[in-house]
C-alpha cells in the first residue's frame, strides 16, 4: 500500500487495515488519553503478515493502555521537581534538558512522557518562554551542554532550529548541544541538507542521539539520513528501551546494536521501561532485563554494549542496573564472573 498521509485517529488505523473495525471504540477511548501518530515510513515499515510485529507494538495503540497500575506515574522520571523554568530540567549540575517542543511525528505507546506530548500536551514554547530558556542557561555558567529533547525537537523548522542554535552559540559556556530525536528513522526525508545546516552552531560539537528499538527501523533511507548528520560532522549516539515483545531477547538487541555501530552511531543507552500509566504490557523485570543485557558481554563487539539505565522514579536520576560481575569475598581479593558465567578469582589464587 502506497501511503502517503500520517495515520493520526482510531479511524485511521481502522482504514489502513492495521486494526480490527471491532477494536475501534477501545482505542477511540485510548486516544482521548494519549496522542496517536504513525508516519508513512512506519506505517509502510509494518509487516501485516506478523502478528506480533514489532514495528506495530510500538506504535500502534493497545487496548492494554486503557489498565493503569498502582505503581504507574504521570510523571515516572520526575521531570517537574527539576523544572526551574517553562521547558527547562536541571536534574544535573552540567547539563539541562530543553524541551522547546511537546510534538513527536511518532507517538510511542510505551512514552515516559505520554501525559506531556501530543496535540494535547504542553505545547511549544513561545518566543517569550524561549528567551527565559535562554537567559536560564545563560545565567547559569556551570550548564556545559544542552540536551533538546521534548517531543522531538527536529519536527522544528530549519529556521526555528537555526535560531536555537545561534542563541546558544553565543553563550560561551555551552560546549555541547545534544538533541534527542526519532526523525532519521521515522521520517528521514526530513534530514535534508537545509535542516543538517540548521544544526551547526560555531564553538559547539553536536551530537544526536537517536531513539531506534528494533533493527528493522534502520532502513535504508534511515541510515542515509544518520549519514547525511555524521558527514556532516555531527556525532550520533543511540538511545533504545528494552520492551517486552519488540526487543526482549539478546539476539534481537546484538542485532540491533551492530547496526548501530556499522552507520557509524555508537551504542549508548538501554533504558529499563519507566512507569508511565497504561504501559505494563511492555514491561518486563529488572531480573530479566539483566539477563538479557549480560549475554550482550562476549557475545558482540565492545563497540556494541549500550548501559542499561533506570530512571529513579521521583526525579532521583539516572542509575546503572547491568548485573555487577564483581564481587568482594571480605579476604581483599574478589570473585569476578566472565561472559559466559564462570566465576574466578581475582587476583587469581596461584
Ligand atoms: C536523562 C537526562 C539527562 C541526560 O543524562 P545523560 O546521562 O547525560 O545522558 C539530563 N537531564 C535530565 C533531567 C535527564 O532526565
Ligand atoms: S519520540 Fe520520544 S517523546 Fe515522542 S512519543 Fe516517542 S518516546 Fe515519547
């Protein structure tokens, strides 16, 4: 099917014949609550054939997002308790989120900031909000780098993005400007030579980190998007979360990972799904997650290994969880495991 328009309602999915006419009033009631959008690229990228597709699972809403558990948050990374200004989260003393837009041309079903994107969500910033951004990071000469992110600020016009980048391109501190993004796998037409313009700023190294879960978003027009970045001299990171039935199996993830570092985007962060309402269906425990993620070592290349990172709910940061492979006995010497499980003794016993 040629298709040519974002699929952005129930309805729309309904005509495209990625659900049942019979599931629409449950996901009417799913979109009420959380934005839905799919662009050409995704939706083309879908195999109808697979039930159990792990494209669809991403974007395609679920009647399991209508059952919200005890332990969910509308806020599950406590990004508020650190806002000091509209669009800014100083959580760390060096770096600041950015959060200029609250629009994604994909939305997520597994989102850790469902309650803030979409149509309805938080808007983007105006002018006025912009400039109090600005002089936030410009007062503040411990901030080395900024991360945009949001919604996914390179839905933002050339000319908007320019315009960000010539105001942080005079604030001498700022050394690092980071955008977080899904445009070169979800729409990568969109990384066209006037928006990689857009990104350069003089005095700052760029870097992109790119959210990509499955080895089959990185298509072939994809990776000619992340390479029109890096020729440009731009530095690409990944950023994937570990989901329950898209990529919850070690091969799955090595294949994942080795696309990543073979367009030239090193491997970065796996993140533990958060809390966020109506997403348990995707979760999976940390037990598990560690599994999965220690059968990475040895396996593949060192260029391949992401972190696996848990966000501590409540706003408490970022935290390691990949299983800890050493261990101290209490004699001064320590028991430490390899790749494929076996334990030794460190420094070794003879
Ligand atoms: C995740 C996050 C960052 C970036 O963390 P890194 O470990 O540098 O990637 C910065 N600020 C906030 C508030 C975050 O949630
Ligand atoms: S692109 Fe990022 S912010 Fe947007 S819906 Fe997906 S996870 Fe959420």
């Amino acid at each position: 099917m040629n298709v040519v328009k974002p699929l952005k309602s129930a309805d729309d999915l309904v005509m495209a014949g990625l659900v049942a006419p019979a599931d629409r009033r449950a996901l009417e009631e799913v979109a009420a609550r959380y934005a839905i959008a799919l662009t050409p690229d995704m939706t083309r990228l879908i195999d109808r054939a697979d039930p159990d597709d792990p494209i669809a699972r991403q974007f395609v809403p679920d009647a399991a997002e209508l059952t919200i558990l005890p332990e969910e948050r509308a806020d599950p990374i406590g990004d508020h308790a650190h806002s000091p200004v509209e669009g800014i989260v100083h959580r760390y003393p060096d770096r600041v989120l950015l959060k200029a837009v609250h629009v994604c041309p994909v939305y997520c079903r597994f989102c850790f900031r469902r309650e803030m994107v979409g149509p309805q969500g938080l808007g983007t910033l105006d002018a006025a909000a912009m400039q109090a951004a600005f002089d936030y990071i410009r007062g503040h000469e411990e901030i080395w780098e900024v991360i945009l992110t949001g919604g996914d600020p390179l839905v933002l016009s050339p000319r908007r993005l320019r315009d960000i980048m010539e105001a942080l391109a005079d604030i001498a501190h700022v050394k690092i400007v980071r955008f977080h993004t899904r445009v070169p796998v979800v729409d990568p037409d969109k990384v066209d030579a006037a928006l990689v313009d857009a990104l350069k700023a003089s005095g700052k190294t760029v870097y992109v980190a790119l959210h990509a879960n499955h080895v089959r978003e990185l298509t072939a027009e994809a990776r000619a998007a992340c390479a029109r970045l890096i020729d440009a001299g731009i530095a690409m990171v990944s950023q994937s979360v570990l989901l329950k039935g898209v990529n919850d199996d070690p091969d799955v993830l090595a294949a994942l990972m080795k696309a990543f570092v073979e367009i030239r985007v090193k491997p970065y962060y796996l993140h533990h799904p958060d809390l966020a309402p109506g997403t348990g269906h995707f979760r999976l425990t940390i037990e598990e997650g560690q599994r999965i993620v220690s059968q990475l070592r040895g396996r593949i290349s060192g260029l391949c290994q992401p972190t696996y990172i848990l966000d501590i709910p409540g706003g408490y940061g970022k935290t390691v969880v990949s299983g800890s492979t050493v261990q101290a006995r209490g004699d001064g010497c320590y028991s430490v495991s390899d790749y494929r499980g076996d334990e030794h003794s460190y420094p070794p016993a003879e």
